[in-house]
C-alpha cells in the first residue's frame, strides 16, 4: 500500500508504540493463503495492508491455451468452494458468442447444480466463519463440524451427478455433460429437506447465543455508499441494503421462470451478511425444489457429444458473462478468434472484488474481529489469486 | 515412618494421580465433545480408544524440542515449569475424603486462590521468552485477564466461606451436611453459576480463552513451545482445569458428601468434579470465543459488582441468622 493511501486509512493516531504484525499466508484462518500486515496499537489495528498472489496459478492465460472442452473443468479449480459457477460463467460466454440454444433441461440441471452449489459454499462458509470465531477448540468447531456434515451430503449428490466430489466439470458448451442418474430427483428431494431442518438448527444455536451477537453485531460495517464504491457483490452488497442480484437482474439459464426472494439487510455489518446467507439458504432450497418440480425432458445438451477436445468452434465475437455465485458477481469474459481456443480469457472473481474491502473495513477494530470480518467477507482464494 | 518421608510418598502419588487424571479427562472431554459434534471420537487406539492418552504422551515425548533462535532462553525453558508448578500444588490442600489428602490447611482456599493466581507468571514468561509477536500478545491479554477474573473468582469463592465460617477446605464440606450450597435458596444457585463463569475465565477456556485464541493468535503464548514442554503447558491446563472443578463440587456440590459408606465419599466427590467439568466443556463447545474488551467489560461491569453484591447479601444473611455454620 502507497503511504497516501495508508494515511487515508488510518485512524485518529494518538502516538502510541505500534506494533507491526504478520497475519499470515500462514495462518489458521487465512482461509487459504493471505497475508495481512497489521499495524497495531495494542489490541486494536490501525491500519492493514492486504497481500494476495500465494495462490496464483496463471489461470487467464492458462484459458488461452486449452480448447472449449477442457477449459470447464479448470474452471472448477478457480473458486475450488463453488466449482460449478465458475464452469457456468466460462460455457455461458462462450455460447453467447457463439449464439448456442441450450435446452431446457440443461438450463434446469445446470440451476440445481448452481443452487445446490451454493448451499454446499454457505455450509462451508457458516463452518469456518465460526471457527474463526470460535476457535477450532471450542463452539465454532462444533458449528463446524454441523455444517460440514450436511455439506457432505450435498457433496454426495454431486458425487452421483458427476463423479466427483470437488471439481466437476459439469458443464460444457451447449448444455450440461452429465444428467440426473436414476432417482437423483428424489434424492435430491430428500437431502434438500433435511439440510432445511438443520438450518434452523444452526439458527437456533447461533442467533439466542449472546457470544455469538456480541462478535457480529456492528462488526466490519459496510457503509451503502462503500459497497457500490468498491464495487462489492453477492451477500455484501444485499447486507448494506442493495437489493442487487444477477439472477434478478440479468436472469440466465431460465433464472426467470422461478420464484424466489432477493434477501437484503441494511446494518451492513457481519451480522447483517449473515442474515443475508441464512435467508439464501432457504431461497436455493425453494429454487431447488422448484425445478426439481418442473425439470423438463429432453436432451441435456444441443451438440452432440464430442469425440476430441478441439472439436468445439465458436465464431468470432467477445461477450462478458456473468453470473451470481455464492459469493457474487462471477464474470468470465472471452474473446474468441474462431478457432478452438478463446483468444483471450478474464476473470471477475467476487471474492477478489469482495476482498478489496477489507483495508477499508478493519481500521479500528480489535484482532479478533479480524478474523470475524475476514469470514463474514469469505473469500476463496484460488479466486482472489486464480 | 517419619512423618517426612511419609509426606513424601503421599505426594509422590498425588502427583502421579494428578498425571494419570490429566490424561484421561483429555480423553473423556474428547469424547464428550465427539458426542456433542456427532462424532465417535477417539477410537482406534485400544478398545473405544483408550488407549489414545497414552498415544498422544509418547508422541510428544519423541517430539523434537525446538527452541527459537531468538527467544530469552531462559525464560522461555523455565515458563512450562514455572506454569505447572502452581497448578499441581494447589492439589495438595484439597482433601477428597475425610482424612485422604496431603494437608487440609487451615487457610486452603486462601492457599488454594493465592497459588492458582500464580500461574500467571509462568504464562507471561512463555509469552515474552518466545520472543514472538503472537505469544507477545497472549501474555498482555493473559496478565488483563487474570486481572480481571481473579477478584470475581474470589469472591464468589468466598460465599461458601461466609455461609461455613471456615477457611479450612474440609471444614467447608462438613458445613454442607444436610444442605449443599448448591441448594441454599438463592445465594447458592447464583454463586454457583457465578463460579461456573469466573471458573472458565480463570481456565482460560473458550469462551474466554483469548489468550489461546488459535484462530487469531494461532496458540498463544504456546506457539513457539513443541514435544515435552508442550506437553507440561498441556499438562498444567488440565491440571488446573481439574482442581477447579474440584474446587467447585467441593464448595458449591458437598464435597465427598453422598449416600452410602464413608469409604464411598471419594469417589462421589470425583463424580460431582465430573459433573462440573462437563458442564464447563458443554460451555466451551457451544461458545464462539468473546472479544477482549468484551471480556474486560463482563468481568469489570457485571461479575464484580455481581459477585460482591453476592458476598454482602451472603454476609447479611448469616448475621441475621446468628452466626456462620461450624466456626
């Protein structure tokens, strides 16, 4: 960070000694690889320079050099937590400029998976944020573990879908490459109805727990005007009061035809971004639960099925697409030069977008609401890095 | 036998006791919190995993012992020593029957709240002799805390005292015939959930286990700390873990009081311990960890004029019925 803008940052500096310290890329709550300089005047931070690039792995470059049947699958490995969006934003670029129709009932699959998706990132998301809280020696741990025990059952029904349990590569241009094996529906059904119950359970535990107010409440609060400064997205932005959604607001693959609220809480503050997921939760599982009702038959992708990886063409043309992942706006944009490969691939990833926050944010909170905010931001940062 | 040698004897098995106590209460916590997350918990090592203590005891001893370069050597190796030696000494004023202890002092709680108060030099000797920033950071929020929970702690400690009129830990327990302080109407049910919080402070345990903090502080004051003096800082925690919940059935629970044959009263008064170490460890693995100026406002806003309040109304009580208990 340039001394100008520290000095922006930092606040009212009565002259104490400080003390610089390395918060990170090692560290128990990282959340991967982040390295965060803090400068501190006793408990309380002053002032935090952000690092990011641990994780870099040449992503955009790497979207250049293999063809429109490889790439989905790299795509998964950008935001590892939420691999399906990622794939989403990539094959929806590349059929819009290659004007491809997908069937309704990829578009259906390919909402289940994104929604399904998102619950799975939420439980993760939920897990860690309490272990950051809570410690991985006490009631975050406990939370922790609740949560990932209903991710687990989610990772399952991805398992059947696609035989993988991480990274899928579940989409492809033109629709979806795997469908629904039989009775997935009605499994899907039943998992989903039992992940509603343990919310409320996870509501129940955390939301009369006094501990648990008094580290997110007024915590990290992001002003409205902040959020749209930065350019925030996903449950950030609806936690400062901004009803923006991409699947409201530009609806993709059949987004449209399905009923659901856009949650917005307006504090702005780690709890309000709770909130805000809480409430997603259920509005993925009624998102679900509605296509599950109204998948329609036919085939699952307009090509036919490939027999090598340079067989898919698109025409020339560029196109941005985006998408609403779990933790916002996911925007692939692509350049296409008629050949197999995009000419040339960017990212927008919401977790980086998202962390870019963070220096704004932290000044003048304690250490550990630190890691309260840097979880409630949940950043992923094979995303931030790619 | 000389009286000394005889004393010797007794604390060298109080000591061992102590050890082997430590060593399965991590497992029986282990299993507890297992139930709790829906796990199994520890399993594999001997039948349902008992054998797993002793597992965990001799990787750590073949640990290597890292020292780093930069740390105040002497200092840093005398913390782990200088932390479990107050931990372990406060057993011996604690009686577990009539007669079975090393020395039912007249003034024990006073020794008792005295000595486990000094455990935090040891604390701030690891801090500041690892010479590193996180565990720099522990030993200022362990020095604040102990600050703030030691007065709380005693004066909630100190209603037993005022209700029995005795300082004398055994005298506490006889007082307690025929009614627990547990179920002395108000003063007791209050005192004793006072003493469940400030007990857990006093722990340093989650919620209050700032100065732990993995999440933040990654371990604390312990960070730098690998093999055997890891293992006695583990060691000493539980330790004093132990002989507070001890404390807390001998104060609050009745001691070794129970039905059945006199010989039967160590093993109740080691049940209620249980008991009360449950409840801490339910407590631990259902908080999220609190803030420190949170903690500091708790202690110094709430539990101290609470507790106070607590220790003159228990005063008022008594001399209006004439007297303490036994005297």
């Amino acid at each position: 960070m340039d001394p100008e803008a520290r000095k922006v940052i930092e606040l009212g500096y009565a002259g104490n000694e400080r003390l610089v310290m390395n918060m990170g890329p090692q560290h128990p709550s990282a959340h991967g690889v982040f390295r965060a300089i803090l400068t501190l005047e006793g408990e309380s931070i002053v002032a935090v320079d952000a690092v990011i690039g641990y994780l870099h792995r040449c992503h955009e470059k790497l979207g250049e050099t293999l063809t429109y049947v490889q790439y989905p699958s790299i795509a998964s490995k950008t935001d590892y937590v939420a691999a399906m969006t990622s794939e989403l934003a990539y094959v929806l670029a590349a059929e819009t400029i290659g004007k491809i129709e997908v069937p309704r009932r990829a578009q259906y699959l390919r909402v289940i998976a994104a929604e399904l998706q998102r619950i799975a990132s939420h439980c993760l998301w939920l897990g860690t944020w309490c272990m950051d809280m809570g410690g991985a020696l006490g009631g975050g741990a406990t939370v922790f573990l609740y949560c990932f025990r209903e991710r687990e059952l989610l990772l399952d029904l991805f398992e059947a879908l696609t035989g993988a349990r991480l990274l899928y590569g579940f989409h492809q241009v033109g629709g979806t490459r795997y469908d629904a094996p039989a009775g997935w529906v009605e499994r899907c059904r039943s998992t989903v109805d039992l992940v509603e119950t343990r919310i409320d359970e996870y509501e129940a535990m955390l939301e009369d727990n006094a501990f648990f107010l008094a580290r997110t409440q007024g915590v990290g609060v992001i002003s409205r005007e902040l959020a749209q400064e930065i350019g925030v997205s996903g449950p950030l932005i609806r936690g400062s009061g901004i009803a923006y959604d991409v699947r409201r607001v530009e609806p993709y693959s059949g987004y449209g035809d399905f009923d659901f609220k856009v949650p917005v809480e307006t504090a702005g503050d780690c709890w309000a971004r709770y909130r805000v997921r809480m409430v997603e939760f259920r509005e993925s599982i009624k998102i679900v639960r509605q296509a599950l009702e109204s998948l329609p038959a036919g085939p699952i992708s307009s090509r036919p099925g490939v027999k090598s990886v340079g067989q898919v063409r698109i025409g020339k043309g560029e196109a941005y697409a985006r998408v609403e992942g779990p933790r916002g706006e996911v925007g692939c944009y692509l350049v296409a030069d008629g050949s197999a490969k995009p000419y040339r691939m960017k990212w927008r990833g919401a977790s980086f977008s998202n962390l870019a926050v963070l220096p704004h944010i932290v000044p003048g909170h304690k250490v550990a609401d630190m890691v309260a905010i840097m979880g409630s931001v949940d950043p992923v940062f094979g995303e931030v890095d790619r | 036998m000389a009286p000394a040698v005889r004393d010797l004897i007794a604390a060298f098995i109080l000591l061992n006791g102590v050890i082997g106590a430590v060593t399965y209460v991590t497992l029986l916590e282990r299993k507890f919190t297992a139930r709790l997350q829906s796990r199994i918990g520890p399993y594999r090592v001997g039948p349902h995993g008992l054998l797993q203590p002793i597992a965990d005891a001799l990787k750590l001893m073949m640990k290597e012992d890292v020292v780093p370069a930069a740390a105040d050597r002497w200092v840093y190796n005398l913390a782990p020593l200088a932390f479990l030696l107050p931990c372990v000494l406060i057993f011996g004023t604690i009686p577990f029957a009539p007669g079975l202890g090393l020395a039912d002092l007249n003034i024990g709680l006073l020794f008792f709240l005295a000595v486990s108060s000094l455990e935090i030099v040891g604390l701030f000797m690891g801090g500041w002799g690892s010479n590193n920033k996180y565990a720099l950071l522990s030993a200022m929020r362990a020095v604040n805390q102990i600050i703030s929970y030691d007065l709380p702690f005693i004066f909630v400690a100190l209603v037993p005292v005022v209700l029995s009129g005795t300082l004398r830990l055994g005298g506490i327990v006889e007082a307690q015939r025929g009614l627990w302080y547990v179920a002395y109407p108000i003063i007791g049910q209050l005192g004793f959930l006072a003493y469940l919080v400030t007990m857990i402070a006093a722990e340093n345990r989650v919620p209050f286990d700032i100065l732990e903090a993995e999440s933040e502080l990654v371990a604390g004051f312990r960070v730098e700390y690998s093999g055997m003096k890891f293992a006695l800082i583990q060691l000493a925690e539980y330790a004093h873990v132990i002989a507070t919940s001890y404390l807390g059935a001998l104060l609050f629970l009745g001691g070794w009081l129970g039905p059945g044959p006199g010989w039967l009263g160590a093993i109740w008064f080691t049940l209620k311990a249980v008991v009360v170490f449950l409840l801490v460890t339910w407590v631990r693995w259902s908080f999220v960890r609190i803030r420190v100026d949170q903690i500091l406002g708790i202690s110094w806003k709430l539990l101290l004029p609470a507790t106070l309040m607590l220790l003159l109304a228990t005063a008022f009580v008594v001399a209006w019925e004439g007297g303490g208990g036994v005297a």
